[in-house]
C-alpha cells in the first residue's frame, strides 16, 4: 500500500517501470508494479521471479547484505550478474560492488537484455536488513541512468522508512 505511489512517482518521472522486489532465500519477486507514461513500455506481472544474482538487483543484494550472507550467495553457482555466468569476472564484481555501496545504486547498461537498462536500490527492514530493493527498468541512455541513479535511491529510502526499516548509509 504505502510503495505504490513511491513506485507510481518515479515511472511517471523516468517514463520508465518501476518494480518493487521482496528477497528470499535465492530469489527476488516482483511484489508491486509501476509503468511509466511513453509509448513502449516494459512489462513485469506480480509475481514474476528473477534469481538472486541478476543484474543490478544481484549486485545491490550483494553489496548490501551480511558479509555471512554475502558469501553463502557468491558461493552458489551459477551467478548471474552479467547474464551469461560464463563472463562473470570477480576482479569486475568487486569493483561493481564497491561503486553500488558508494552510491547506493546499480546499474545494468544492457547486459541482460540488449537496449534494456535497469537500475536497483536497495530497501531495508528493522536494523537495516536488507529486505528488498527497486528496480527501475527502461530504454533510456547512459546519461539518463546517472540521473534517475538517485531518484531510486530517494524512493528505495521512502519505502525503507514507510515501512519501518533504518535507512542504509551509502559510501562506504
């Protein structure tokens, strides 16, 4: 109820779709939707499962979790950071993973599905465990993705203190 218009404001601002994911043990699932206002846009249903490891969602998870938690998930084969698990290089991940716990976000510039740009932040619960994350998907630039890189953010923060979590602090 209270991540729907956060969700509704930032497609509406992004011209773009925003996902609400809920983070169980080895899967993320799309609990709440939002499409932006252009003439193509990209679809998800309720309910949809991405795996743990995916993208920019994969990669906010991993920087934000547990340290425990983080190495239980990197120790799970096949990962999927950057789609096809044959191209993951851990050198890359390491710096991905600092860059999102710098800034709070991730960012797929098309990875996954050529064209496709998808950013994620993440949304903690009680005591900053990290419950779940935004993923803002869309066909916009490099540029765009910069900008609307803390509109994520600022809403993950909105959902996080709507629904009782404590705000995660970023650069670190």
């Amino acid at each position: 109820q209270f991540s729907q218009p956060v969700l509704n404001h930032l497609s509406q601002k992004t011209g773009s779709t925003a996902l609400l994911g809920h983070i169980t043990e080895d899967s993320v699932f799309v609990i709440a939707v939002s499409e932006g206002q252009k003439e193509i846009v990209i679809s998800f249903r309720i309910g949809h499962r991405f795996d743990l490891t995916y993208g920019a969602h994969g990669i906010v998870i991993a920087a934000f979790t547990t340290e425990n938690e983080r190495q239980r998930i990197l120790k799970n084969n096949p990962l999927y950071f950057y789609g096809d698990p044959d191209r993951l290089d851990p050198h890359r991940l390491g710096q991905d993973l600092a860059r999102c716990r710098e800034r709070g976000f991730a960012v797929d510039f098309g990875e996954l599905q050529t064209g496709i740009t998808a950013i994620s932040a993440p949304i903690a619960g009680p005591g900053g465990r990290l419950t779940g994350c935004i993923i803002l998907v869309g066909l916009f630039t490099k540029a765009d993705a910069h900008q609307f890189g803390s509109l994520v953010v600022e809403s993950a923060g909105r959902i996080t203190q709507a629904a009782g979590g404590s705000p995660l602090t970023f650069g670190m």
